[in-house]
C-alpha cells in the first residue's frame, strides 16, 4: 500500500526548491473536524442530488468527451462533423518516455457559470492519439456535476479512451486506489489565494513505481494519496509520452455566441511575474533518469487565446513560471 522506493530520494533539490517548497500549502476543510482512524480511508458522500445534477447517472463523476459528434442532414446529403467542447490552455513538453510529473499550482476559485461546467487547473501525463488518449491528471477543480457546489476541489482523474467509456474523477468508479487517510478526494481546498494576497498552492507530484508499474499521486511533498494500477491502460501502463501542465474548461457552448462565461485559473489573462492569474511553478519531470529535472524543451499552446491565453517566462528568473487563464466571456471572446 506504500511505493516500492521513496520518491524523495531522487529528487535534485536546488535551493530554489528548499525556499519554495515551504511556501504557504493548502489543507482541506474537513480536516478541521478530526481526523480518520488508521486502516480506513476518508470517502466523500455521493448524495442523490449530486447524482442529478450529472448528465446521467451512468457518466457520473467522468469528464464528457473533447469532441461532440454532430450529424447535419440536408436535402442533398448528410455532413458529420465534430464540434470541440473544451478549451485548454497548457504548457506541454513530449518527445521522451515519461515516468513522473510536478508542479505547485496556484489555487484559485473561478468563476463556473453552468451546472454542467467545470474549470480545472491539473498536471497530466497521456499517451496515444487525441481521439483516444490515455490520460492520468491531478490538481483541481470547480465542477458542479460531479461536486455539487462551486467550491475548489483536490481531484484526481483517469481515462484510457478519451472519456468516451472508462475513466472518472477520484473514487467515483473503480480504477484509482486510495491509501491515505489523510488527503479526501473531491473535498473542498482551504485557504484559497486571493488577488494581492498570500500565493495559496498546492504541490502534485505524479510517479510511476519502477516495480509495480503503479502511478502514484503525491501531494504536499510527502502524501502518497493513492494510485492507478497499470492494467487499466495500454500504452500508459508502460509510460507517457506527453505532459501537460494549465487549465482546461468544459463547457457545450464553446463554439457558438455567447460564449461561456467560465473562468480558467481566476479569471485574468496572464500577468508574468506578479503570478496573480492562473500560476504553476517548480515544473519537474522523469524521463530516461530517476532523477527529477527541469524538462529540455517546452511549448506553450491554447486553442482560444483571445478567450484563453498563456504566457511561459523562463529568462531573468532563478526558474521558470508558466501563466494561464482569462476571464471568460469578453468583448474579444464574445
């Protein structure tokens, strides 16, 4: 229930990441209540009125798929087309065999317009093509349909088929195994960064044990929350071939007027060094070597930059920041 080799121990620690690393982290609200007895698990209660709100009870708790299939009839013949349904605004690197993934992600509370919308803000490792990609992701979310209200929420998240049948958010539906009784999936973050305030983060760091092929989430530096067993995937189940840290929104009015008023990170478009929109510092990652290291090459990329956009500062900095978000529905995104 634990990995087969401590993590820490291949970490190339600069001094950058001692200062930082104690940086003020996040908790969890229901932490303030107690805590769970060793052996067990802390669950959270799926109630009927969240089931509901789902777009059916059969894909509760999994993300809807990027791409919507369309049929449109004429009196001549018939179109198929596919209509994108999420916006992302990333930093990616690709090109290696990759076995673990980090970041600090600045934790915000955006603004979520619909009940059937969500703004996430993630680290995530896939492999295979984007019409059926292998996906594991962690960070977090504001996402009524699966959490029932508006809050920040810690989350992890997996799919081997592009959310088309497989995968879902946490614990959810069977697939990702959760060890610790100190971190609740799918609860509420606390404390919440807040313009000119004090940089609320939270710290994901996503491993894949050597031994057992398990991908483990953790968190805060030294809580192994859980894991993704390798026989849920195909290519996964070996390594990744891209990652990607930023924001991604869903929402089924991405691409006609008006546009959903949705926000990723908190809402502003990016703001380079006062890291007050969405922010992920301390990018790290493994490839060929055990050792966490600083990727060798980089791409920013978003699909909606003028409702969405991205920033990546890497020059006359100790280490490089990547910025992201926008304020959703505005007078360039109308």
């Amino acid at each position: 229930m634990t990995p087969s080799y401590d993590p820490t121990e291949t970490k190339t620690r600069t001094k950058w990441d001692e200062k930082h690393s104690s940086m003020t982290m996040t908790s969890q609200l229901w932490q303030k209540s107690g805590s769970f007895p060793k052996g067990t698990i802390p669950v959270r209660r799926i109630r009927k009125n969240d089931l509901l709100k789902a777009y059916s009870v059969e894909h509760y708790g999994r993300k809807k798929p990027s791409f919507s299939h369309q049929v449109a009839q004429s009196s001549d013949n018939q179109n198929s087309n596919f209509q994108q349904m999420n916006h992302s605004a990333v930093l990616i690197t690709e090109g290696y065999s990759y076995s673990g993934a980090k970041g600090d992600i600045k934790v915000w509370n955006p603004n979520v317009e619909a009940d059937d919308e969500y703004s996430i803000s993630q680290i995530c490792l896939s492999n295979g093509p984007y019409y059926n990609f292998e996906s594991i992701e962690s960070g977090w979310a504001v996402n009524l349909s699966v959490y029932g209200d508006r809050q920040t929420c810690l989350f992890v998240y997996w799919t081997a088929d592009a959310s088309k049948t497989t995968g879902c958010f946490d614990l959810t539906c069977l697939g990702f195994v959760q060890t610790s009784d100190i971190i609740a999936l799918g609860t509420a973050i606390y404390l919440i960064s807040l313009p000119g305030g004090l940089p609320y983060q939270i710290t994901i760091y996503i491993f894949k044990d050597p031994n057992t092929g398990n991908w483990w989430v953790q968190y805060g530096e030294k809580i192994n929350i859980g894991y993704w067993p390798p026989n849920l995937f195909k290519s996964l189940s070996f390594h990744a071939e891209t990652m990607d840290w930023g924001g991604e929104v869903y929402s089924s009015k991405l691409q006609h007027a008006p546009h959903t008023a949705t926000a990723m990170g908190n809402g502003n478009f990016p703001l380079p060094y006062l890291c007050n929109s969405g922010c992920i510092t301390r990018m790290r990652i493994h490839d060929n070597s055990p050792t966490l290291k600083f990727p060798d090459w980089l791409e920013t990329y978003t699909d909606k930059y003028n409702c969405y956009d991205v920033m990546y500062v890497g020059d006359y900095i100790e280490d490089p920041e990547f910025f992201y978000g926008g304020p959703d529905r505005n007078y360039i995104c109308p």
